[in-house]
C-alpha cells in the first residue's frame, strides 16, 4: 500500500497569494499543494491536506493521522512560535514530522526564532519559497525508506 503524507497548513496560508508577497511570493497554497501531491504521486506516496485558522482543528487531525498516516509535514505559521498544544500533538504522532516555512523564520524578527515544533520534528526545511513543499516530500520518502 502506497504511503500516506498529512500536510497540514496552519492560520493565514489560505491567503497565500495575496498575502505579503514580498516574503511568502505569489504562488497560492492550492499550487503549493499540487506540487507537493504531484511529488508525492512520483516517489509512489499519496498526500492528504488540510489548511486551518483554528487549533483545535490542527490538533485533532494529528490525533486522527495517528496509526493511519505515515508521515506529517505541518507548516503551522505562526502556530509554530507559541503552540504548544500543536507541539504535543505532534510528540504523540509515532511516524516522521518535516517542519515547513516558506521564508526563513530564522532571518526574521526575533519572535520567530523560536519554534516549538522543532523538537519534535525530525528535521526543518526553511527559506526554500514554493521549492520548500517538494524538499519536504522528498525529505518524507528518505525518512520512510
Ligand atoms: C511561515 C513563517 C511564520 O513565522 C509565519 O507566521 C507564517 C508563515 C512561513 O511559511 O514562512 O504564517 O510559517
């Protein structure tokens, strides 16, 4: 059976696009998720997604990606700086989590240098643009293989 990728896109990434184009560039988070399932299909893997302004909403698809998903790539947004209710969720997933920016959080303001996510993620992939959904697919197939 193909394996299964959770993408999970935190608050204000439904306005990619439009919103600060500058930093998070023109592409929508529709075509972000194409590429990502395109690459997913290529490497034989399947990508689910789910794209929320609400917590909760986030934490209960990681509690229902347990024993039915085999990898998480969560680019939580600014969930990522202050969530820790995302990041427990996450340390109770059994299977590899890829963390996911767009623009490089570390050369940014000070508040985002900090992620609660990241110590419980396998590994970071940040900076990268649009490049960044591919590099997280690929990233999911080596730590399955
Ligand atoms: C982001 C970086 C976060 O700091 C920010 O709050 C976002 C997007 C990124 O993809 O670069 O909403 O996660």
């Amino acid at each position: 059976m193909a394996a299964t990728i959770l993408l999970l896109s935190g608050p204000n990434l439904n306005l990619l696009g439009i919103r600060e184009p500058d930093i998070y560039g023109a592409a929508t988070l529709d075509d972000h998720v194409a590429t990502a399932r395109t690459v997913a299909g290529e490497l034989g893997m399947e990508l689910e997604h789910l794209q929320s302004n609400h917590e909760g909403v986030l934490v209960e698809a990681v509690h229902g990606a347990r024993g039915r998903v085999d990898a998480i790539i969560v680019n939580a947004a600014a969930m990522t700086h202050y969530s820790w209710s995302l990041r427990d969720a996450l340390a109770a997933f059994e299977g590899p989590v890829v963390e996911l920016h767009l623009s490089n959080t570390a050369a940014r303001e000070s508040w985002r240098h900090t992620s609660v996510v990241t110590p419980v993620a396998s590994g970071v992939i940040s900076g990268f643009g649009g490049h960044g959904y591919r590099l997280a697919v690929e990233a999911v197939r080596l730590l399955l293989s």
